[in-house]
C-alpha cells in the first residue's frame, strides 16, 4: 500500500504546480471593444485629390504616406489636433440598416482633417461638437459603404496600432527663431504627446509646443545647427531620434530617420 500513497501524493503535488503555474499565467487580453453610435460620410472625390493639406497639415497625403485611408474627425474625436495620426478600424454597422453596408468588410483609416460642425443647422449637423464622425476620403467610403448616392452610413469603430513603412520623418519649416516641424509616418499610437530638440552645441533637451495639428514648434535660434528630437506618443513610448538632422540644413526640408515606434 505504501507505493500507492506514495503516486497519490506525487500526483497531489503536480496538482497544486500546476495550478501554481496557472495563476502565474499572464491575464487574458482584453476583448476587443466595438464602439457605437458613429455615422461615416465622405469628401474628396474619387481619386481622394480634395483631402489633401486638411487641419493636421500633412500636406500631400500621398507624398506623406497615408495615401487614401484617411478621415477627417468630428470635434469630440479630434480633441484640438491631438489625435493627428491616429488610425481607426471603421466597419458599416448592419445591425443599424444593412441595406447601406458592405458586409464583412473593415478599412482602416488616419486621421489627417477636422471636420467643423455646420452651425446652419441647429445641432451643428453630422460634425456637431458632441458627435463621433468620420468624414471619409471617398475610396476608403467605397470599401465600406454600398452606394455613394446615399452619402451617410451608420459605422461602428475602434482605435487600433497604425503600421507604418519605414520610420519617423521630420520637416522642418519656418524661419529663425521659429522653427515649425511637421512629424509624419508616426506608428504605434500614431499621435504625439510631447516633443523636445536639443541642437548640437547644447546638452539641454528644450521643449516643444504643438502649433496645430501634427506640427510642432521652438522658438530657439537652431538654424543650420545638427539637431536630435525626442518625442513621445500618446501609448507612452519615447524615442530619441539622435543627430537626425544634420548640419547646414535648410527650412522646407524632410529627414527621414531610421526609427519606428512599436
């Protein structure tokens, strides 16, 4: 008898390492969360030409990277420039009317415009101040939506990781003692939080100020000096871009770098 007490405790011991083991395990991922209550319409021709520059500022959206899948957002979802770059997972809501939606299908946008309320209406219409909108570049509507004649479709949305070729980039404009720049191809979260420059000849980091959209500004005198930024994205992350811009640089240029956020 003595054997069998003997593989009865064995077994009671791999038992409870187990269950050690199992309440060790990392927790489950958090369920994906569809919100609600969204509308979608479109702008900017077929060809998207009529969604370039917009309230973000980057320009020719194509030349940037972002191409077609973009959108401008309702007041409540741009949040004063501060969610520029970020990318949104949009579906046509059937449950809402069917007969508007492609079925099965999701595209994924940037945000790269504002769309301002229409005070001719008296709630200030699909882009009022309270109400989550995606005003569409019309071939990333066409994805979704049945027939452009309708115009307007139900959608529900969720945030998601922007996936980017190549890394960070930084334009910068402006002039002396105001140096204007424009950062682009931003993954991750895709928007920034914060930004500092620190010019070669000082070992102090200066902060930024966003200026509108995704551009940021110094008005410290670093013309033509090499330049490092270090900017940090809204998911926390921070990168510092070392010696990005090199020396005898002029306004109007873009420098690419060879860092991507995760």
């Amino acid at each position: 008898m003595a054997p069998s007490r003997i593989v009865v405790a064995v077994l009671l011991a791999l038992g409870c390492w187990t269950l050690a083991v199992a309440a060790d395990a990392p927790p489950a991922p958090a369920p994906i969360v569809w919100q609600k209550g969204a509308h979608a319409t479109f702008y900017g021709g077929a060809d998207a030409s009529g969604t370039m520059g917009g309230a973000c500022g980057y320009g020719n959206l194509y030349s940037a990277g972002y191409g077609s899948r973009t959108a401008a957002l309702s007041t409540v979802l741009f949040n004063d420039g501060a969610s520029c770059g970020q990318c949104y997972k949009i579906a046509c809501d059937r449950k809402a009317n069917p007969a508007l939606c492609i079925p099965g299908v999701t595209v994924t946008v940037t945000a790269t415009n504002f769309c301002p309320p229409n005070w001719g209406y008296p709630d200030g219409g699909w882009c009022n101040t309270v109400r989550p909108h995606f005003d569409m570049a019309q071939p990333a509507w066409e994805k979704i939506g049945v027939d452009t004649r309708n115009g307007i479709i139900p959608v529900i949305y969720q945030r998601v990781p922007c996936v980017r070729r190549g890394g960070v980039r930084f334009t910068i404009n402006g002039h002396d003692y105001f140096n204007l720049v424009l950062v682009t191809n931003v993954a991750g979260a895709g928007s920034i939080k914060s930004m500092d420059v620190k010019s070669s000849d000082s070992a102090d980091w200066m902060p930024m100020a966003r200026n509108w959209g995704a551009n940021w500004h110094s008005l410290a005198y670093i013309s033509g000096k090499r330049l490092s930024f270090r900017v940090t994205i809204t998911d926390g992350q921070t990168l510092v871009f070392s010696n990005v811009v090199p020396p005898g640089w002029t306004f109007g240029l873009t420098f690419a770098s060879n860092l991507q956020f995760k």
